[in-house]
C-alpha cells in the first residue's frame, strides 16, 4: 500500500512525549524499522498498524505473539475513533500506549500527565525521507547503511546510564537520563561518580573523584585523579593536559566534548549515530588472506549477524572489529573513532563474549558476577553499588530468578545470557559474540537471538557470529562471508532474493562454498570496491592497559579460588580423601621399626629397606597430590582467562593467585598423609634418628620431615601449573602427569639405586630426587639404615667411604643444596607458567 497524507494521529507511549503519525499504514513494534518503536519483551517486532481507511484511523494485530488490549480483552481491530488507551502483551501488565485523532491543525491532544521534566529540547530524531540514498558518507564503500533507529523511554539501570548519555544525541532519550547539554566551567571542577563533585558522571567506570578541570587564563586544564580506569583525551590516556577546543574527554563510557570553555555531554550527532563502520577490512597472516576488503555499518540499534561456511573467516572479522586483532589493511571505526588507534580508550564500550562460557560452572550466577564485578569496576564502588549494577545487569536479560542458581545447572540458553552479563557489567554499546547458538536446540538458539535482539533494541550495536540461519529475519542485517574472507553479501534479510536469486540460506551456502570466487565477483560487481584506508595505528608507543592494582586482583581471584575449591563437593573430596590413602599404603611396607635405627648386631633384618619405603611414599606422595591439585586449573579456565586479561587482568595476579591457594592447601594435604604415617609407624625422635655427637638438623625430626615433604608438594603445584600452561586441553593433561610422577618415582633414589654416569645428571632436574635427599638427611638414613645399597654398596670396603647418594648425609650444606635446587626449579616453573600466560 502506498503511504498517503491523512489526518495525523497521536501515539504515546506513557511518560513520554507523543509521536503524532501522519502516514498509513504506520507501525509499532519492538525492531528500528517500524514508525513507533517499544522496547519490551511483550511487544512483538511488528506488533500492530495503524491504518487510516475511509476517513478513520483502525488499530489492527499484525499477527503478534501476546495481542493487544482494550479494558482487559484482546482486540483484533479497533477504530480509533476517540481517545483510547490500549495494552500491549497483557491486559493488565503490558506497556500502555494512548492513542487519539487529531485536528487537521496538528495540535497535540491533551493527554493527562505530570508536568515534563526539565531539561533541554529533545535532539532531532534521525533518518532520511523516503526514497532517499545515503550519501557516500554515511556509509564505507560496498557496505550496506542503516539509518539510526528512533527510541523512546530507556530501562534505567546503572550500567545503562553511559550508552543513554551517548544515545541522547540521536536518540529520543527522557531528559533526566541525558543530563545539560553544556556545562559551564569555572575556577576549579571536580568530576566524579559521586555527587559531591561539581560534575556528577552516572557512569559504572567512573571512579568516586575521577577528575579536576581548572580553568586558567590559558585554557581549561585537566588533571587525573588517580582514578582506577583513566582519563581520555582524543582517546590517549593522560594525567595532565590543557584542553583544545573540539577535545573529547572520555570519563569511564562518558564522553565530553570541549566547546567554547564549556565541556558538552555526548558526542556529536554525526560521531555517534555513525555506530561501527568497517571499511575495506583485509588479514594477512603468512601469505595466506584470511579477510579481504571486508566493509559493512551498523547503526546503533540494530543487530548483524556474520554467516558462512567454514573457513570463511567470521570468528577472524568479530575479533578485528573487538580491537583484539589488527588488520593488514583497512580500518574499524566506532563512533568515529578508530577502534585499534583508541583501542584503550574504548575497549570499556566493546564487549566480547567468546564462543566457550567464560563463567566458572561450580560458582552461583551472583558470586560469578560480583567476582568479575570487583575485576571490572573501580575499586571505590561499594558492594552495594555493586550489587545494583548486577541487578540491573540480570533484569535485562531476564536472569534474575536464576541469580542463586549453579551456573553449570542453567540451560544452555541461559548460560550464554550469563556470559553476556558478564559483558555487560561495564555497559559496553557495542557487542559482539562469537557463535553464541552453537550445540543450542531450536528453541535455545531463539531464545538466544531474541535476546540478542532486546540488546540492540536498548540502543546497541550487536554483531553476532553464527552457523544457525533459522532466525535471520530477527536481524537487521546479514553479512554473507564466502571461504577466503570475501563479502558475498550484505544487506537486509529480505534483500538477499533481490541480490542472490534466491531465499533459500542453504541453498546460497552451498553455492558461495562451492564457487567463493563467483560469489565475490557478483557482489563486486553491484558494489564497486573503493579505495581502501590504511590500518588505523596509535599516533606514538602504544599505552598500557588500564588495570586494577596487584593486591586488589591477587585478593578477589584468591578468594574466588578458594570458593571454587569449596564449592565443587567431588573435587573437594578428592582432595580429602587423596592424602588419608596415600598414608594408609605404609600398610603394605613390610617392617615394623619405622623410622628408627635396628639392632646392629647380628645380620641385617628382612625389612632392612623399610625407610627407604615410607620415605618413597611420603615424597612421591606429596610430589602426585601437588601435580595433580593444579594439573587441570590453567587449561580447564583457559577461556576465561584470556576474556579477563583483555579487559584488564594482570598475568601476575592471576598466577600468585593459584600459587598461593594451591600451595596453602598442599601442605596441608602433606601433613594428613605424614600424620596417618607417624600414626601406623613410629615417629622419628632425635634419640632415635641421630647419629651420637651430630649437631645437625637443629629441628625436630619429625618437623623437618614434613617441611620436606611439604617443599616437594609445593614444587609439585608449579609442575602441575606448568603442564596445565603448556597444553591444549583438559583430556590432554593426563599423559603428561602420568610419564612425570613415574619418572619421578623410578628416578628418586628411593626405589632403584641409580649408578649410571649417564642417567644421574638428570637426576638432579628432579624435585623428588632433591625431596628424598632433604627427607633422608631429616631421619638420618645413613645413620638409621646403614645397609641398603644407596647407603651401603657391594663394593664399600668401610663406613668411611663415600655413598652412592652423597646428599642423604645431614649436614647444613647439603640441606642448603637441596633446598636452593628445589626453590630454583620453583622459579623457573613460576618463570615458565608466567612466559605462558603473558603469551595468551
């Protein structure tokens, strides 16, 4: 039906300013494209129109889910002859919207309201007139442009409040969420979350005192204040500077722009509507292209999804527009800045959620969220500030029923929804996620888009990567890449029977798969390729990331491992019930002296090797339990690393962290084992254990005894650390730690007298050859078992020569040695894990 000039309609969303309608059909709905635009899981992406038809306006369903209602019934039709106030979705909950005919003079009805709130005159809705194409500008070359979708009220939520602010200059945002225009300034101005500053920035990121402007004779000067996550000018970080005129200052998400000695709230217009814009976007990597003059824009709003065979390259172009990857040529831009030029400054507002979840599984929703909430956001926000912002986080996403809930227990649609939360603590405007439907039904993977499209609707860019082609027509745009990283197409779903012949997903997969040089030779041909621009690069040495201080992090990621060590009942059991069998097999260690000297006279016992076995036991013992505490740690939570480590983690705090746990529960697991030992055989006494006239050791031998097991537990926590770090997966830890326990096992002297020239030297790369040296000297071996063959060889001719294993003699030296090598495997291990983990 052709639009025609009628009499014009007013439509009003409540506590919102009215949209008057003058063109049929119009309308409503939850998706940019219609006229009346509300955001509300109700509504449906076009719920309803408003047709005039012989001389009178008619309220008629397109078809939605939930219908509309009239006093509490649903209507199909209905002629809007009067003022009217309808429902959507619910006859007594869903959102009302007020409906009345106007005179011909385009007067406003009188609707009943609250006088409005002051604040300046709402910015000029977007768009284009009808028919009319966007101008070279508007759009990169060969992409596909979208005109900034119209918005009512927002949601309010904390981590709302910064994409509002930068809304407000496209949007039709409430004024007491945009705030003044231009704030004046002089003397000195304090800028902070709190709102005893003179400038109150309602912005998660934002720390309590942030920054001060001072106004001088020559300038407006802006000083940092030691906030948490920086102060921005023209996205570099600083901690002094004198403000130009044009300057954009970026606070947290915030920006403010410097205008005649006043600081402006939100971007300009043109910066923002602008939304991502990739232009002529290529990778190289060896030779081989992985993308190739790749462009496409996305308007606030709206939601694309990148589709295609495998190999195309999708994962490659979300992880160059996310900033975490650079382009060979071509740039990215977002809000008319250059995501890899400003990547510091603007990494806040990019969230990417990866393929694989990045929540710990034994952690509830709640304490997963405020673990990462304590990582992400300033320390100066309390645990209630906290809190709100998470609340606000799950009410968006419809998670809150589920905050007490296992993350490992939720569906598969809902864990994908908590990983979003995760990103959205810090209210990022753009969002992208890397094939968030994969191994979901039909039903999950709906759910999922659904949700996806809710996100944009908010006033979002949201790119979303994925195999599934069901739900396309939730999208507003569809990026087609073929194998080689080329465009096949990009547009509107509905567009591609237009370019591609046909709307048959599988069928266009199918031929870009089997003829990708075809498919990118169309699509050139009714998109000229244009000119490139070079990779945009930061104009200097490239500024470090803004992190939280060491201690804050080493606190809140030890405290999170202790909680996932606690809360996981079989893993914790493991670990109680690993030690008390370890001790229970000095059962099968056949004497009955323990660790004390045998009668001298008369010939050498049956059990003359028993020390030898319960000192094996006791080290290889504690040398399994400290490997395999950590073996699967690093790799198994590889995903979530690498998604806290872009956005701020340092390596260091995260590895202290798990050393630090690890080795306070390792002791503890040594000391379980050598109690049961001591308990079932007797317990080493100086009187029983050291040679008359010895000085050495100074400490109880039972103490001493423990420290060197507890030193090879220790060192058995980095051992596992470092083949948790070194491999690919958590099937493939188990290989590893097998071959290094039994090498440990056949190499420590306590089971095989080693006399080979050849083999000895690497026994000394062992921590427990070192471990039985240091256990040995504790209990005197020498002294206590003078007849076994390390002590003792065939060929001795007397006590007086030397034995095989030289570092079983206590003395201060040889307890320095065998500690110092032990502590040097330590740093080496710790250097090793931390190269590995600076590498991800």
């Amino acid at each position: 039906m052709t639009a025609t000039l009628i009499a014009p309609l007013s439509v009003r969303m409540a506590q919102s300013r009215p949209q008057v309608l003058r063109t049929s059909p119009a309308t409503l709905g939850r998706t940019p494209e219609n006229d009346v635009v509300v955001n509300h899981p109700l509504v449906s992406r076009t719920h309803l129109a408003f047709e005039f038809v012989d001389g009178a306006w008619w309220i008629v369903d397109r078809g939605s889910t939930n219908g509309f209602y009239l006093d509490g019934g649903r209507i199909a039709r209905l002629r809007a002859d009067r003022q009217l106030r309808i429902r959507l979705g619910d006859g007594t909950a869903g959102p009302i919207v007020e409906v009345a005919p106007q005179a011909s003079s385009g007067a406003p009805p009188s609707f009943p309201q609250r006088p409005p709130t002051p604040g300046r005159a709402p910015a000029p809705r977007p768009g284009r007139a009808p028919g009319t194409a966007p101008t070279p500008a508007q759009a990169p070359p060969g992409g596909y442009h979208q005109a900034p979708p119209r918005f009512g009220a927002l949601p309010q939520a904390p981590h709302l409040a910064a994409l509002h602010q930068n809304a407000s200059a496209i949007y039709e945002v409430p004024g007491e969420q945009r705030g003044h225009e231009s704030i004046a300034v002089s003397g000195v101005t304090t800028i902070g979350r709190t709102p005893d500053n003179d400038i109150v920035v309602s912005d998660v990121l934002a720390s309590r005192h942030h920054a001060r402007l001072t106004s001088t004779p020559q300038g407006l000067l802006l000083e940092d204040l030691r906030s948490v996550n920086g102060t921005f000018v023209n996205g570099r970080r600083t901690s002094s500077q004198r403000l130009a005129e044009n300057d954009v200052v970026t606070i947290g998400n915030s920006d403010f722009v410097v205008s005649a000695g006043a600081l402006t709230r939100g971007r300009p217009q043109a910066s923002v509507s602008g939304g991502l814009a990739v232009t002529g976007v290529g990778l190289t990597v060896d030779g081989k292209k992985l993308l190739d003059d790749v462009s496409f824009a996305a308007a606030p709003g709206t939601l694309t999804a990148i589709i295609g065979p495998s190999g195309a390259g999708k994962s490659t172009a979300s992880r160059i527009v996310a900033g975490l990857n650079t382009p060979t040529v071509g740039a990215v831009t977002f809000e008319g800045r250059g995501v890899h030029a400003e990547y510091e400054a603007l990494r806040s507002r990019i969230g990417m959620v990866p393929q694989d979840d990045v929540l710990h599984g034994r952690l509830t929703l709640r304490q997963a969220l405020r673990y990462a909430a304590e990582l992400r956001l300033p320390k100066d926000l309390s645990t209630s500030d906290r809190d709100e912002v998470i609340d606000g986080v799950l009410a968006e996403l419809q998670l809150t029923d589920h905050v007490d809930t296992r993350v490992d227990t939720l569906s598969g649609g809902q864990r994908k929804r908590a990983s979003v939360a995760m990103e959205l603590l810090t209210g990022p405007s753009l969002l992208i996620l890397d094939e968030p439907t994969s191994g979901l039904d039909p039903a999950l993977d709906q759910q999922v888009m659904r949700t996806l499209r809710r996100l944009a609707d908010a006033g979002r860019v949201v790119l979303v990567v994925t195999h599934s082609l069901t739900y396309l027509s939730l999208c507003d745009q569809v990026l087609l890449l073929a194998p080689g990283g080329r465009t096949a197409f990009c547009g509107a779903p509905g567009d591609v029977a237009a370019e591609m012949g046909t709307t048959d997903w599988a069928e266009i997969f199918a031929h870009v798969a089997e003829q990708p040089e075809r498919a990118w030779a169309a699509y050139r041909m009714r998109h000229p390729r244009e000119a490139a621009p070079p990779p945009s690069t930061p104009p200097g040495p490239t500024p470090k990331i803004a992190r939280a201080g060491v201690t804050r992090q080493l606190s809140t990621l030890g405290r999170r491992q202790i909680r996932l060590i606690v809360s996981d009942r079989g893993y914790l059991a493991v670990l109680l019930v690993m030690p008390i069998v370890l001790g229970l097999l000095v059962l099968v260690v056949p004497g009955d002296k323990g660790f004390t000297r045998p009668d001298m006279k008369g010939p050498p016992p049956d059990d003359v090797g028993e020390v030898l076995q319960l000192l094996t036991v006791l080290v290889i013992g504690a040398a399994f339990m400290g490997t395999a505490l950590a073996v699967r740690d690093l790799v198994a939570e590889r995903g979530i690393y690498e998604r806290e480590r872009a956005v701020g983690l340092r390596p260091a705090a995260y590895l202290a962290a798990k050393i630090a746990v690890f080795c306070a529960v390792a002791p503890l697991q040594a000391a379980v084992m050598i109690g049961i030992v001591y308990g079932l055989r007797a317990m080493p006494t100086a009187d029983d254990v050291t040679e008359p006239g010895t000085a050495y050791p100074m400490l109880p031998p039972a103490l001493t005894l423990f420290l060197a097991v507890a030193t090879v537990a220790w060192v058995g926590v980095l051992v596992g650390l470092a083949i948790s770090a070194a491999v690919g997966s958590s099937e493939q830890t188990m290989p590893p730690l097998v071959i290094v326990v039994m090498v440990q096992l056949v190499l420590s002297g306590g089971v095989i007298a080693i006399s080979s020239a050849v083999v000895t030297p690497f026994t000394y790369l062992l921590p427990t050859y070192w471990g039985f040296a240091n256990a040995a000297q504790a209990v005197d071996v020498p002294y206590i078992a003078p007849d076994v063959s390390q002590v003792n060889p065939v060929d001795r001719a007397s006590r007086d020569d030397p034995i095989m294993y030289p570092f079983w003699e206590p003395s201060a030296a040889h307890s320095a040695i065998g500690y110092g090598a032990l502590a040097a495997m330590a740093v080496v291990l710790a250097g090793f894990v931390y190269w590995r983990l600076r590498r991800r």
